[in-house]
C-alpha cells in the first residue's frame, strides 16, 4: 500500500495532482506507473483509492476511485500537552510514536524548569505526517505552536483535564478517573517536574493530579504512556 498525504485535495473531485515532492517520490523513488493504484489521507478523515492517469515525475495525475469518510474515526479525542525536551530528538520520538497509537492534538508548554523555551513546528509537524502515512491514519493530528503554561491552564477546554507530576500529594490512575470517550486534556511536565505553584495553578484550573506509577518516567516517556493509557482505557 502507497500512500500520499494530499491535505489540499476536494473530497468531490475525480481527480487529483501530486505536488512536485510527491510526484518525485512516487516515480522516482517508489517506481510507480500508470495504471497503479494509490492511496490519500487527507487529515481531515477521508481515506481515498486513487489510480495513476499519468505517472509524471514533477505533477502526476490521478483519477480518484472513491472516498471514504471518517476512516477509522476515533471515539474520544486526546489532547497532549508537554513540555518540550532538551534533546529535542526526545520529542520527535514522542510526536512519532503517539501519533502512531493514536493522538488528536499535541501543544508545547513551556513552564519555569523548561530547558527548551522553543521547537520549530514546522519540521516537527513533518515527522507527524510521516507517521500518519506509516499507520495509516486519516486524521492528521494538530501541533500547536510553542506556549507558556500559563495561558493553556487559563484556555478554554470542554473535558477531562489532568496533570501528571512526581510530587507527593494525592494522586489517581488514570483508569480511576477517566470516564470513556470523552474529551481529555493532560499535562506532562519538563525532566524537572513541574514546580509546586504550576500544580497548584492546575488544580485551581479544575485538573486532576495522576500517576503513571512509582517509577520516575522521562518527559517524553510519561506523555506516551498517557497517550497509551487513554488509547486503551478507549478500547471497545
């Protein structure tokens, strides 16, 4: 199975361009030729069996067999904000693997022992579509631009909201407190925790403390487990 990702393409249409870099890709790279069949994600949740008209290395054309919508449609919807890492491979790995098992948003919080204060999104946001080519996933997931903690605990969210910390306090799994296919928010801190005052901000903005267990987990570790966790609390 070949796919393209073709964020710009009409669900109504019959037919449809790759852009330059995928056309290359196509016939260069994967040695396809006319007559053979494709797929397209758009990231909107539409999957798309297409044909090659004209395998063209620069604008290959494709008629579009047909479309379906809500392709593997999730039943919850997971928000994921961490704190990014000092390596900033660390994150990459995390971005990759999460959208893999199954993510809908992912923001970059920057809180006071962050020792990263910024991350190029738009390279990061090419190894999130990579992985939604690797597992074939319709939804593209969105990767918010860098913000300070302060003003994501003060924004808006309709749902669960939870802060996972290592300090001692009272604490649940989340499979005590997650009510199933919902909407969920949860926090991840920086290698060096967050401080008291940002927990407590949380708790005061309605999120509820939890624990991934007694080991102590890298950043990115901790956010994969969550997003693991929630993935299969979900399961029907």
């Amino acid at each position: 199975m070949q796919i393209f990702y073709t964020p710009d393409i009409d669900p109504a249409s019959s037919t449809y361009y790759l852009n330059e870099e995928e056309s290359k890709h196509c016939v260069r790279v994967l040695r396809l030729q006319t007559g053979d069949n494709v797929q397209l994600i758009d990231g909107r949740g539409n999957f798309y069996n297409a044909t090659i008209s004209d395998a063209h290395p620069k604008r290959t054309h494709l008629h579009i067999v047909s479309v379906q919508k809500e392709f593997n449609k999730r039943n919850h919807y997971l928000h994921i904000a961490v704190a990014p890492t000092k390596n900033i491979e660390r994150l990459e790995w995390f971005l990759e693997k999460a959208t893999e098992i199954g993510i809908d948003e992912i923001s970059l919080i920057i809180c006071q022992r962050s020792e990263r204060k910024d991350a190029k999104v738009e390279r990061l946001n090419k190894i999130v579509t990579a992985a939604i080519k690797q597992s074939i996933k319709a939804y593209h997931p969105i990767l918010n631009e860098p913000v300070t903690l302060n003003k994501l605990l003060s924004a808006p969210f309709e749902g669960q909201k939870f802060i996972a910390h290592c300090e001692q306090g009272d604490k649940a799994a989340l499979k005590e407190v997650l009510k199933p296919f919902g909407r969920y928010l949860i926090l991840i801190g920086p290698e060096g925790d967050f401080t008291t005052k940002e927990i407590t901000d949380a708790l005061k903005n309605d999120f509820k403390a939890i624990t991934f267990g007694e080991s102590r987990l890298r950043t990115e570790t901790a956010a994969l487990e969550a997003c693991f966790e929630v993935n299969f609390l979900n399961r029907l």
